[in-house]
C-alpha cells in the first residue's frame, strides 16, 4: 500500500498511549468521541448496504463524499473520487456496470456531472438527497452542514490591481 501524500507515522507502546490518554482528558474525550463518529458511520453504511436500492446507496455514497470532501462553488459541490469505479461498487456491494448505469441515470437528470476522470461535481443538491433516505442521517453524522463556498484566498504581490 502506498500513500497519495507524503505522511508522517508514529508508533506508540500501548503503555505510552496510555499513559497519554490518563494525563490528558481532552485527549482521551477527542479519541473518544472520533471513536463515536467512526462507529456511527460504520453503522449508517451497513444500513446503506442491507437496506437501500442501488440508485439510493449510490446517492447515499455520494452525499457523503460531498459533506466528507466536497468544495461548493457557483456550478456545486465539487469533490475528489477517491476510488476507482469497480472499488466503488465493491463499497457499495453492486455490479460495476450497474454503478455505471445508475450514475449515467444521475447524470441525465442533472444531479451529477463528472468534471475528470477522478473528479465529481453534486449540481442539486436538493434532488440528490431526496433520492436518499439516508441523506439527514447522513448528514447529521458529519456535522449536519453542507460544504459551503470558499472563498478563494486573496493573491499578494506588488501590483494590488491585480489582487
């Protein structure tokens, strides 16, 4: 397995873990509570998997990529595809070429447009959770905010006209 980025990987002993958790409570709260977010959404995607349709679980899964790792900005909600089409429909525990169908569905209807081989962009919102039962759970599960519009950083240099 490699990494996208470079990282940084500490090993710790158990007992050294340990020992940090008994001396810092904010510490031990944190681990905790990311604990709880992991277990509620391993929770919702078992409830995707066993209980939804493959246009809902395909909804679903692309509601959380967009409240995960989704950018808005004037055309929608922009974000990375960080996985293949096959491993994604293994995730999702579909066909591959049912996944593919079901996203050019999306697309017909104007919910999703591909904006690069590994890049996707939420254009309704609004009609993409409606598709999802799932979708206030998910989005509960992740702060309950959807991606707001960032604003692009004001550039610096020595001509402010062209700021």
């Amino acid at each position: 397995m490699s990494a996208v980025s470079p990282s940084e990987l500490w090993r710790l002993p158990s007992r050294t873990f340990e020992a940090l958790l008994a001396e810092e409570s904010a510490l031990t709260q944190h681990l905790y509570q990311r604990l709880a977010d992991q277990h509620a959404r391993c929770v919702l995607h078992s409830a995707i998997i066993g209980g939804l349709n493959g246009e809902e679980r395909v909804a679903s899964f692309l509601i959380e990529l967009a409240l995960r790792l989704g950018v808005a900005g004037a055309a929608g909600i922009a974000f990375e595809l960080p996985l293949a089409r096959t491993e994604i429909a293994d995730y999702l525990a579909l066909n591959a070429d049912t996944l593919s169908r079901i996203m050019s569905r999306l697309k017909g209807r104007g919910l999703v447009a591909r904006t690069g081989r590994d890049r996707a962009l939420v254009a309704d919102w609004d009609g993409l959770c409606a598709m999802s039962p799932l979708a206030d759970a998910l989005a509960a599960a992740h702060g309950g905010v959807v991606p707001a519009k960032r604003e692009k950083p004001a550039r610096t240099g020595a001509n402010p006209e062209r700021a």
